[in-house]
C-alpha cells in the first residue's frame, strides 16, 4: 500500500471560510519541495456538484482546468503555482457529488453484495480510497479538506481523514488546522476564543490538531501563543502566525520564518535538507520593489468578483516579475461600454490611461458588444492587446465586421441567425446534450508559424496548452481573414482549428488572441512566455 511510503499531512479550516487554507497548503508544499521532497496536494471539496464547471463564477470563482480535462477548484491553481513540480490532474481535486455517485453506482452494480451502503463505511472508504490512489510514488501528500469544521457537509471527509490517520500508523499522518485569530479594536486585543472553540469542534469529531496556524492582520506575541497552545492542547512552538502578507507569494517566507516546516518535518520523523528559498526571496523583492509600473485594462463580465479571473491576475503579476515591473489591474465591466450612448468617449474614458488591454474568457452574450468595442479601441489606438478564449473571439468577430467588410459578423453563441458566423459550433459538438461533453477541455497542442509574435515569445514551434470553450473560429472564414490582414498563426494539428491569432508588427505593436487559457499554466517562478511578452510589449507602449 502506498501509506508505507507516504506521509500525510491534512489541512483543516475553521471559524470562518475563504481564510486560506488552500494558499496555507501550497505554501507549506513549496517549502517542503524546497527541501528536496516529493510532494502532491489534493482537494476535497463537500458540495454535490459534480465539479465547479456549471457553478457561476460570482458562487464559487475561478474554475481551474487540468491536463487532463478536469474542470476544478481553484485552489488547483494555487497548488501549481506555489509547487514547480507539480502538474495537478482530475484526482488532486474531488467533490462529495462525485464521491456519492460512484457508491451509488457500486450499489446498483452490485459491488456491496446486498448490503446496506452507509455513509461508514462505504462513503469514507470511497474517499479514502481516492486519497490512497494520488498519494502512490510521493514523499508527502497533502490533504486539504473543504469547508469549515462544523458544517454538516464536511463530515463525511473529516471522518475519512481521521480513519486514515489511523491507517497509516504513527509518523505518517499530521493535522494542521487553520483558524482566524481577531483583532478587536474597541478592546486592543487579539482574541483566541474562536480558535479554542474550532478546536473544540474538531476534537469533537475526533481529531485532534498537531498545528495550528493562526491568520491574522498582525504578529502574535509569545503571550497569546502559549495561550492558544494551553486550551488547545498544542506545544506552543507549533502555534504559527499566518499574518496578512502583501504578496502572496511572502507566504512560504513568512512560515518558514514561523518553523511550520521545522516543525511538519519533525512530527513526521523526516530526515531533510534546510529549504533554499532564494528563488521565492527573488519573487518577492521582485514584486515589491519593481523597476517600473504598467496599468493593464481587464474588460470583462465578472470585474466585480476578482477571484473569477484568478490565475489570470496571477499570471499578469508573473508576467511584471519577468519584467521587473509591478503591473497595476483596471476591472472594467464590459457591459458599461454598451449602456452608455456616448460609448466611444466613455471607452477612452476608462482606457485612455491604460498601457494594455486584455478582454479575456467567459461565456453567454452579456456584455460581449462591449468587449468587442473595447478591442476596436485597443486596435486602433496602437495598444498591446491579448485576447483569451472569448476574447480572442471577440477579436475575430471586430475584425471580420471593421477590417474585413463581414458587416453584423458574429458568433452562433450571441446570433444563432447571423450571416457571417465567424465564431461558431462544430457539428461534433452540436448534439451533445451535457454542457460540459460539449466543450473542448484539457491541453491540445498549437503548431506557431516560425515567423510569428507567438513563435517569438515561445521561443519554439510545437506548444501545448490548455483549453474551456465550446466554440471555435469557422474555417471557412479564415481565407477571407487572412486577406484582411490577420495572421492565423497558431493551428491545432489534429482537428485543423485555430489556436492563435494576432497582427504583424507592421500593423500593430503587440496583437494576440488565443483560444486556449495559457494563465493556468503561469507559474511566479516560471511566467508564461505570452504573459511576458505583453507586459514587455505595455511596457514598450509606456515609453513611447
């Protein structure tokens, strides 16, 4: 069994969601990678849905798209990010729906022989068996677990968790829980009550933590450590401050300072090497003390909820480290360029100052003549611009209709009736009736044309990124594109579709669209080529 092998280590969340269990994770796996360690994360989230790929993004934020296809939390993207090792796939990240399904479908198959299916310990086994079948060949698997401690949701994970615990014996499973330590201003004091009661809570359940991590806008004293330590039953050098950084990328810095790997390696009786962190000490002082500043346009649909564009903002703030630079994020709501009838003045308005901009993906027609308006503006005032998936279709559509003399061209996504469907849904495609087997989901390779911005920034011909859309350019348009000027310069080899658009130098400075995500692969230690070459190119424009 590979528990004879793997440590584990499970991460869970209390008094309140969204405090950072997953950035807390993938900082600690960096931090162990850093100390030569092989290391893998999971995911186990508590909702019924299948996975997060027909959640709307205002719910639940970004979803994250794997190798392999899988639509994901976006916590996955954390775990890439944070780990430049790992290349996370549909078993890192698991959903109570798709746990409870394969035991039903174990039921009526027969698999229980008749017995009565509980959730101890057909469901727990089911998990635990998921958790087992990632962690093979790993020195550490980490454990998130979804949720808050006391949700009823949870249960079942928590539970499974703890019977691993035991299944792997002594030294080989840790628990790290993570709470919110307050400020109360009124009284001057941290306050630890709701990080006993969490506690409480999981033992309660019958977990009790080896770590706690606080979070907290401010450094806890020894006091208020020894504190914790003594109502929550832990020695007091394993209460570790996680206090608000202003990057995250400080976080692995910032507890490794506090000896949370110190202090994970010794509860597991491992032997390993001191962490060089050099590299995320580059990020750092990269990301706060930048050479210059570039202001970058996002012109979108989900501007009011930033986490919907996560490992976008992640990856434009890669491509400043690349450069040296700190790029600065304007969220436009592309739909407030299409209410206003003064609309080109209201566009330079809000663009004016902005040095690039980017539309990026999304579905459904809200706001698209607003996005499209937006690259018109983008193309003919000279300003870098990157389009992603939707974004780089909306290029496509404002250059057919404004260049190409396609009048009302648009996609059958927003005109099922339009003339010119420059954008449109293969007949493959067209009788899948499940919205997520109709999309096109996972890496597929992109042949560039030597001679192209693309192939510039790659720095070579044969690429593979990562795709979440349905719809794709027609080729039966792409003669008359290219007649108009535009450089077709990135095509699938094996389905023959367009993967890349963009405009010679001649035309403009720096023109991209893409129809894959090349954000999901960007990395702080390692920035996506194109992501660095448009923060150049915003940076090139600046000067001018």
């Amino acid at each position: 069994m590979a528990y004879k092998h793997t440590k584990f280590i499970f991460v869970t969340g209390g008094v309140v969601s969204s405090l950072g269990k997953g950035l807390t994770a993938a900082a600690l796996g960096a931090l162990l990678e850093a100390r030569g360690l092989n290391v893998t994360i999971l995911k186990m989230d508590p909702y019924i849905n299948v996975d997060p790929g027909t959640m709307n993004p205002r719910q639940h934020g970004e979803v994250f798209v794997t190798d392999d296809g899988a639509e994901t939390d976006l916590d996955l993207g954390h775990y890439e990010r944070f780990l430049t090792t790992l290349t996370t796939s549909r078993r890192n990240n698991f959903t109570s729906g798709q746990v409870y399904d394969t035991v039903i479908k174990k039921e009526r198959r027969g698999d229980y022989l008749g017995g009565t299916v509980q959730v101890i310990p057909h469901v727990t086994n089911e998990i635990k068996e998921r958790v087992m079948a990632v962690s093979e060949g790993r020195d550490i698997t980490i454990v998130e677990v979804g949720g808050t401690v006391g949700d009823i949701e949870s249960l079942p994970f928590l539970e499974a968790v703890r019977q691993l615990s035991f299944d792997v014996g002594d030294n080989n499973a840790l628990f790290i829980h993570l709470t919110y330590v307050p400020y109360i201003a009124a009284a001057s004091e941290l306050k630890t009550k709701p990080t006993q009661h969490s506690v409480k809570a999981l033992l309660e359940i019958g977990i009790k933590p080896d770590i706690i991590v606080c979070r907290t806008d401010r450094p806890l004293n020894q006091d208020i450590k020894k504190k914790i330590g003594l109502f929550c039953n832990v020695r007091t050098n394993r209460v570790v401050t996680a206090e608000d950084q202003r990057t995250i990328y400080s976080l692995p810095l910032a507890l490794h300072a506090e000896g949370l790997d110190d202090q994970v390696v010794e509860a597991l009786k491992i032997w390993a090497r001191q962490p060089d962190l050099s590299a995320w000490e580059k990020v750092v002082h990269q990301t706060l003390r930048p050479h210059d500043e570039v202001r970058v346009g996002i012109v979108g649909k989900y501007t009011d909820l930033v986490e919907s564009y996560k490992s976008l903002n992640e990856a434009l703030k890669h491509g400043g480290i690349a450069n040296e630079c700190r790029v600065n994020l304007e969220y436009i709501d592309s739909e407030t360029f299409e209410d206003n009838k003064e609309g080109a003045e209201l566009i330079q308005d809000k663009l004016g100052d902005c040095d690039g901009v980017l539309v990026p993906g999304g579905f459904g027609h809200r706001g698209i003549e607003g996005k499209i308006a937006a690259v018109r503006w983008a193309r003919e005032h000279k300003v870098p611009f990157f389009g992603i998936c939707l974004g780089m279709q909306c290029a496509v559509i404002e250059y057919a209709r404004d260049v190409c003399g396609a009048d009302n061209a648009n996609s059958t996504e927003f005109d099922p009736e339009t003339a010119h469907p420059v954008i449109h849904l293969m007949e493959a495609q067209k009788s899948v009736a499940d919205k997520g087997g109709s999309m096109r989901l996972g890496s597929y390779q992109c042949n560039l044309t030597p001679d192209s911005v693309a192939f510039q920034a790659y720095g070579k011909r044969l690429v593979a990124e990562r795709h979440r859309h349905r719809y794709e350019l027609n080729n039966s348009y792409r003669e008359r594109l290219v007649e108009g000027g535009m450089h077709l310069s990135g095509v699938n080899p094996d389905l023959d579709l367009v993967e890349v658009i963009e405009l010679a130098p001649s035309q403009h400075p720096w023109f991209v669209g893409v129809q894959f995500h090349p954000e999901y692969r960007s990395r702080p230690l390692l920035p996506h080529p194109l992501f660095a070459a448009f923060i150049k190119a915003a940076l090139e424009h600046k000067q001018r």
